[in-house]
C-alpha cells in the first residue's frame, strides 16, 4: 500500500522489486486522456504501452481484448488505472492470463472509492448477466492511493462511490457474528467517508480526497472476512443486466435493505 500526494513516484520502483520489467496500463477512454498519461510518466521505461478500451460492468469483449493487448505486449505486469469496474477488468485478465501460462503482477491506480483494489471478489458481464468470480489470486499486489489521480473524477461519479464504500462497511458491520479487526475499522471508516465527502465537496482539496480514499480503505478493510448482502446483490443485478452504476445502486438500495 502507498498513499498520500506523490505516492505514484514510488510506483515504478515497486513494479521492479516484484520482478516486473513490461508495464501494460489498462484503463478507460476517457482516463486515457487525463490519468492514465500521469501512470505512464511514473512507470517511465518500463512501460510497454496502455489498453483504453475498457467499459463499465466489465463486458467479457473488453476482457478478451485486454488479454491479447497483453499477449501482443509481452508484458509481465499490468496497472489498472480507473474505477471499480477497470480493477475488475484487470482482476479477469490477470487470472485469465494465468490459466494460458503468462504469470502477471498486478498494481492498482484508483480513481474512485468503489474498494475493488481491496478484495478477491470481481464480476465480467456477457450477455446482460453479470457473473461473480472469487479469485484469491487477483488481488493486486500493489494499490496507490494518490489523491492526484483522482482530480478528473467527476464529483457526482465521487460522491457516488463513497456510497459504495459506506455500503461495504453498513453490510460488513450487520452481517451475522463478530469480527474483532474488521468491525472496529468499519465504523471508524465510515465516519472518515461521511466527513471526506462532504470536505472534498466544499474544497475539492487533495487532503480531503485523500482522507475519503483512506476511509474506503478501512470501510472495506478485510474483504474476506465480510459478507455482503442485499444491497450489493440487488445492486450485481441492475448493474449487469440494465447498465446501472453500483454508485447509484448503493445509493438506492443501501437505506431500502
């Protein structure tokens, strides 16, 4: 984990400690032209190139074409730069990568406060059915949390987010039983997003995004150790079948279940 204003500096670094030598970014169009150029400057030489083709709720065609980008790049490291959605997308290349016998590291640039950087769980949606797949493997090893890739984000895409993220900490916090590590951090994160959102609303500032990226963190601090419910369920659901953001889903759901 790297967070704080400049921590992307430490990100080429951190690939080559892992062993990675060809970077392949893979993002969005539109980021393509705002932060994914800010990745590309910090990876340096060790950047093999960027795939921009990748859309919301993960639509298996942008899967598939992302994994032959990395094949025709020979790359040995990828860096999803984006939102829930893109981690998703490299979470399914990485694993599907793997079953053809190229073994990928995988660093994490997010641009929003979905969580995804944080859990082994993704979905790929074909055919307006969005499937769910538990990889614990797909976990990027590497996640950056600096707010200055975060400043194109649109603040309604913002905000929507950190409803995502305070939908992983309510669902963890009533889910059955105890958990003494998770449970704690839950709560303190989402006193730490409720703050953040409304500060970087008002100021837009680099701390106040800062402290919202951080306060996802601790909202969905232990994955694995949370069960999700409803909320996140109806929210699969609409999202794959009718193209729904999960930060709108959340907003509506949350509050109903």
């Amino acid at each position: 984990m790297r967070w704080g204003v400049g921590s992307l500096d430490c990100l080429r670094a951190d690939l080559e400690e892992l062993g990675a030598r060809r970077a392949l970014v893979l993002t969005t169009r539109s980021l393509a032209r705002s932060v994914a150029p800010m990745v590309e400057a910090a990876l340096g030489a060790i950047c093999v190139g960027s795939c921009a083709g990748l859309a919301a709720h993960v639509p298996a065609s942008g899967v598939a074409a992302a994994t032959d980008a990395v094949a025709a790049a020979d790359a040995d490291a990828i860096v999803s730069v984006g939102g829930g959605s893109v981690i998703d997308a490299a979470k399914a290349v990485l694993v599907a990568a793997a079953a053809g016998g190229r073994r990928l590291r995988h660093a994490a640039v997010p641009t929003t406060l979905s969580g995804s950087e944080y859990s082994h769980f993704y979905g790929v949606t074909e055919d307006s059915f969005k499937q769910s797949f538990i990889e614990a493997d797909s976990v990027p090893e590497i996640v950056v949390l600096d707010p200055m890739a975060t400043e194109s984000t649109p603040i309604d895409l913002w905000n929507g987010s950190g409803m995502k993220a305070l939908d992983h900490a309510v669902e963890a916090v009533r889910a059955p039983g105890e958990r003494p590590i998770g449970d704690p951090l839950a709560l303190i994160g989402i006193r730490e997003v409720a703050t953040a959102l409304e500060w970087s609303a008002v100021s837009g500032s680099s701390e106040a995004r800062l402290q919202a990226q951080i306060g996802a963190w601790h909202c969905y601090f232990a994955p694995a150790n949370a069960t999700l419910g409803l909320s996140h369920r109806i929210g699969h659901i609409l999202g794959g079948t009718y193209g729904v953001p999960h930060a709108a889903t959340s907003s509506i759901t949350l509050p109903a279940v």
